[in-house]
C-alpha cells in the first residue's frame, strides 16, 4: 500500500456493500494484511455506488470533524470516476489508481458509467465545464 507512505497521516475509509461480505470488509481485511495499522481504518459497509461511497464516506468523516481532504484509490479504470464523484462531497480529492485487469470490460464499463452518472448530475460541475 504505497499511498500509506506518501499520506503518513491518512485514514482509509473502506467502503462498500455486498454479501456474504461486504467490500469494506474485504478492503479492511486487504489494508490490514498489508500493513496498515487498524486505528487508520474507518470502514462503511451501506453504499452500493460509487455516489454512495463517497456520499458515505462524506458522513463518516463529517461526523468525526476530519479533514476534507481525501485520496480516493481504486483500480486504475474506476478512479477518474470516482475523483469526479468525490469532488463532490469533498473539497480536495487525490487520485491514486491501482493497477487492474487489462480487458475491455472495465473500460467500456466506465464509458457507460460516466455518461451516466453525467447525465444524472452527479459529476462534479468542473468536469462538466470543460475544467473550470
């Protein structure tokens, strides 16, 4: 978990749901494994989007006063997505991309997913003009 070594100071927020076991669960589990100390772990285990994890991970953070600062890392195709969601609700948002698979599903997946989500205003408004 290289990120742990650039933000020394950081929480992971694991988010996500699923059954038998939640992602957050899963990513707890991963982070722990690899070193990372469980006092730095906040987890969240109700959101089913990538709207929902940020908004989520927002209410979670807003509720223990801590920064509105975040790195947001997932895998290398999700997380330009996830950094236009994440602006959302935070005011700085660092992108870290996990290498992923090397197929044209999650590609394509992700065309489909950011025309939506910006169809549907939940993009955050620099995106939407050109930048600014």
């Amino acid at each position: 978990m290289i990120w742990m070594r650039h933000y020394p100071s950081a929480l992971l927020v694991c988010t996500g749901a699923g059954s038998p076991f939640s992602e957050a669960s899963v990513a707890r589990a991963l982070a722990l494994e690899l070193g990372c100390a469980a006092g730095r772990i906040r987890v969240e285990e109700a959101s089913t989007s990538t709207w929902e994890n940020a908004q989520q991970a927002a209410a979670l953070l807003r509720s223990e006063q801590l920064s509105p600062r975040v790195v947001v890392v997932s895998d290398g195709w999700h997380v330009f997505r996830c950094m236009m969601v994440f602006r959302t609700f935070f005011e700085e948002v660092q992108p870290w991309g996990a290498p992923g698979p090397s197929r044209w599903g999650p590609p394509l997946r992700e065309v489909v997913a950011l025309l939506l989500y910006a169809l549907r205003g939940r993009l955050h408004r620099r995106f939407l003009l050109r930048g600014s």
